[in-house]
C-alpha cells in the first residue's frame, strides 16, 4: 500500500498547474452552477412568504379569510338514495 501511495504521489508531481488549474475551475464553475438553482429556490419561498405576511396583516386588520370558493351542498336525489331510485309516497 505504501508504493502505491507513493505512486501516486509521484504521479500527482508529475501534473502540471495547468491540469490543476482546469480541475479547479471546473470544480468551482458546478458549484456556481448550484448555487444559482439554490438561489432560485430561496427567491421563490421568499415570495411565498411574502404573500402569506400580507394574510396575516389582513387578519390583524379583521378581513376574512381568502381561499377556496365554498362547494355547492345541495345534494340531488341520486346523490342521498346513493343510486337507490327514490322511495314512492302513497
């Protein structure tokens, strides 16, 4: 183990900056990469949080609650006999 180590120690001298210098750059161009799709996602919770802090100001002045339209409850006759044709009166 240790020859191969110092192998590669021998090998790693024999490199040039340039190939150091091109490790590097590539290393630090993905990492920028990264951080842009990071910052991406930063600014899109941002104004996600940006919006809910205008529901709560809105609550503190006593507005309701946006959301949702509420659903029409009225039921039909096949709806409450669940498929069942609905009982005859006499």
């Amino acid at each position: 183990m240790e020859k191969l180590t110092q192998f590669w120690n021998w090998l790693l001298g024999k490199t040039t900056l340039d190939e150091k210098a091109v490790e590097v750059y590539d290393e630090i161009k993905d990492r920028a990469k990264e951080m842009a799709s990071e910052f991406k996602d930063v600014k899109k919770a941002l104004k996600n949080v940006a919006t809910q802090s205008k529901d709560v100001i809105n609550a503190s002045k006593g507005k309701k609650r946006r959301g949702r339209p509420k659903k029409n409850t009225t039921t039909s006759k096949w709806e409450t006999n669940k498929g069942r044709p609905a009982p005859k009166k006499k």
